[in-house]
C-alpha cells in the first residue's frame, strides 16, 4: 500500500491530503499513480499501469503505520518519510536528518548480502542504517 507520492511540483504528498482524479508520480519508479480509498478504506496510491520493479505498492498495513509512527516520534521538521537517495538509487523509509540515521523497516525475507549492501550505501551518503525487523519473519529458529 503506497501513502506517498509526489505532485506536479515534485513536492511530496501523502495520501491523507492528496485529491482524487488527480495524477501523482511515485516516489520510487516515476509512474502515475492515483488516489484510492474513502470512507471504509485507507486512502493510498496506485499504478495506472503497475510495475513489477516498483515496490512501493507491496508495503503492508504495519509497515506504514510504523513509518508514520516513526516519523511522528521523530519529529516531522527533523525527519522525513520515503526518502530518496538518488546516487546510491536507494529510498530509504524514514530519514532522522539530525542524528544522520535511516530506518529500514523489513517485513519480508531478506538476504544477508542486501542488507550488507545497503548499509554500504547509506554508509557513503553519511547515514547509519537501523534495521527494524518483524517479529514473524525474522525472530524464528531455522
């Protein structure tokens, strides 16, 4: 479910304040996207044409609860949610500019080698990476 995507002005937009039958860009591939949602639904954003490469659209529930959580906590003047770090082509959930920390927040399996390669990444832009993993998938005995 994506909550967030940019305006015509590249400003970003989440989708609580976002109109319907406007067009938006998303934040990680560049396509159209809509609002949809209302009055029993969350209001988020889709791809008029989805991508496979694009995975804003696979973030769950919980997942965007805990950025916007995050982001609350952190401050909404010293923090910032989808990120996008263009050199390293990484977007990174949420942002603590103060403190120069990203928050990676993973639900689904990962492998050792990604995780090691975007701590690298976000390691040259100046950011510590703090993983925040759940617990279903990651706290199991295997």
């Amino acid at each position: 479910m994506q909550i967030s995507s940019f305006d015509k002005k590249h400003k970003l937009v989440f989708a609580s304040q976002a109109k319907k039958h406007h067009d938006y860009t998303c934040v990680e591939c560049g396509k159209t996207v809509r609002l949809r949602g209302g009055f029993h639904r969350q209001k988020h954003f889709f791809h008029l044409h989805p991508s496979e490469q694009c995975r804003q659209s696979g973030k769950g529930m919980i997942h965007l609860k805990i950025q916007e959580y995050l982001h609350k906590v952190l401050g909404e003047d010293n923090s910032a949610m989808e990120v996008r770090f263009p050199k390293i082509r990484r977007i990174a959930d949420i942002v603590w500019y103060k403190e120069k920390l990203v928050f990676e927040i993973q639900f689904s399996p990962i492998k050792a080698c990604e995780v090691s390669e975007r701590n690298k990444d976000y390691a040259k832009e100046g950011y510590q990476v703090i993983w925040i993993l759940h617990d279903k998938t990651f706290n199991k005995f295997r």
